[in-house]
C-alpha cells in the first residue's frame, strides 16, 4: 500500500488502520497537502503524505513536547512519538478550541519572540532548508513549464545558496519556526499558539521574520499590519544587509513549489510565469498570488 497515490480515500485508508477509536469514515479532513489532516473527537490526526516524512514527523513531536516543557504556547502532541501506518508516519494532536478571530501579524510576532529566546534544545534540529525542495518542484512540472525558466530557477537557487552561506547574521541563530506567517497562529480563548511546527529548525533567526517583509511586497500585506508585526517583534529585518539575499531564496522556492501544481492547474501555470518574470525583471514590487 506504501505506493499507492496519496489521495483522501488512501489518507482515511491509513486511518483506519491506525486503530484510532474514532471511525475514520466520520473524521472531517481539514486539510490535503504534505499530510492529509482529520478532526478525529477530542485530536487532530496527521497522516503524512510518505514515509520519507517519518522522521519529520517525529522531530514535529519532539519539538512540540519541548515548547510544552519551556511554556511556549503551541499544539501539543497527544501521544509520545509518531506512528508508521503502511508506511506512512501518523501523529496524534489534542485538537485546540474554536478561533475567536483570526491571527494578526503582532500575534506571530509576540510568539516568534519566545522562540527567538529559546537555546538549542537536546535533540537535533536540522538547518533551514529553504531551497532543498527545488528540485524535487521542478521535477514534478516536468513540461508543464518552460525549460529555460526551471534552468534559470536552478542557477538561481544555487547563487542563493551560495549567498546564505556567508551571511552575517544580526540575531544570535538558534531554533526558529521556519514558516513564520499568521497562518500559522491559532487564537483560542487562552490566547494565540503557535501550530504546524514541521519545519521547526535552528539556524538565522531572521529566515522567520524575512517571511513577513515578504508577504508585504509580493502578496499585499498592508504596511500598517507589517509595522504592527515589526512594532510587536521589536526589530524590522529589512535594516540588514542579509535581507534581500534570504528574501531572494524564499522567492526561488516559492516559485518552484508553484510549478508542481502546474501539470494539472492553467493557474498555476500562469502564477509561475508571472513569478519568474517579475525575478527575470528585478522588480520585487510584482504582486503574485497565494496558493
């Protein structure tokens, strides 16, 4: 069953063979992407899209039960480790309460500051990938998009690479979230938490604030909400000279990770093209579409 395609039925597959006493038929799913994610009674249940996620998975867990230990309000794991169903890792998570309205940057920004302040802690934590799903992006467009742009986004990542390699940073490296945007802030009735802690890493602070200067200039946030995320975290990250060289980083993989959905989506398609123009150009101020 491991090389089955990765559809809900193959998620709820998997679900019900993970024995849960909640029938898997019944559970909601809330999400469809790295891992398919069911409402399951009082969990939230993550199945993961492959077993090469096995060890994320875990590392998710751990992380989360470590936040938990030094008070950083997170999700937290309902069960020790992850499990391997038919190949495919499994976690169990207490589901939090209803949002009482949605997450704002300043939210983000005041819980990127706990982590900000927290030491390495006792386990490993992988370096901040930002580009190490290029590849594997523009495999999966394959025709779909033109070669001379998949080549331009290759000599691209590796330039970026290179560059983050010899930057200087201005905050002390250590863990970060990775994927720092409101998103991925739940606000209950105790306040925010921080949610989806896979690409937890320890590395440059600055990779999780330059994620917001981002979302700025090419996906329209207002200037007023940045500077409340910038008020609130304490420091605006575009004053380093590093920014624009982890900006251009985050951009290449954006643009990749859309290619993927390119085969099957005219959206995606043009979404790309539009990407890569406007970084052909050098205009940063191009306004792209989320997916």
């Amino acid at each position: 069953m491991a090389g089955a395609a990765f559809t809900q039925e193959r998620a709820r597959a998997v679900l019900a063979a993970a024995g849960l006493p909640h029938g898997p038929g019944d559970a909601p799913l809330l999400a469809l992407g790295e891992n398919a994610v069911f409402a399951a009674g009082g969990l939230v249940v993550k199945v993961g899209r492959a077993p090469g996620l096995a060890e994320r998975a875990e590392r998710e867990v751990r992380v989360a039960t470590w936040l938990a230990e030094r008070g950083v309000p997170a999700v937290r794991p309902a069960e020790p480790a992850a499990r391997l169903v038919d190949g495919h890792p499994v976690t169990l998570w207490h589901r939090l309460p209803g949002a009482v309205r949605p997450a704002a940057p300043a939210d983000l920004a005041r819980l990127l500051r706990l982590v900000h302040a927290l030491p390495r802690p006792p386990f490993a934590l992988p370096p901040r990938d930002l580009l190490g799903g290029v590849e594997r992006w523009l495999r999966l467009a394959g025709d779909a998009v033109d070669p001379a742009d998949a080549a331009y986004l290759r000599a691209r990542r590796d330039d970026h690479a290179a560059a983050a390699r010899e930057l200087t940073p201005r905050l002390p490296p250590g863990p970060l979230h990775g994927d720092a945007l409101p998103r991925n802030v739940h606000v209950g009735p105790d306040g925010p938490v921080l949610v989806d802690l896979e690409t937890f890493s320890a590395d440059l602070r600055e990779h999780d604030l330059v994620v917001m200067a981002l979302t700025r200039d090419r996906y329209g946030l207002a200037p007023g909400a940045y500077e409340e995320f910038t008020a609130a975290y304490g420091w605006d990250v575009r004053e380093w000279d590093g920014c624009a060289v982890l900006r251009g980083a985050r951009e290449t993989a954006s643009c990749a990770w859309v290619a993927q959905h390119a085969p099957a989506d005219p959206a995606a398609r043009e979404e790309f093209r539009r990407r890569v123009a406007s970084l052909r150009a050098g205009d940063p101020a191009v306004r792209w579409r989320a997916f």
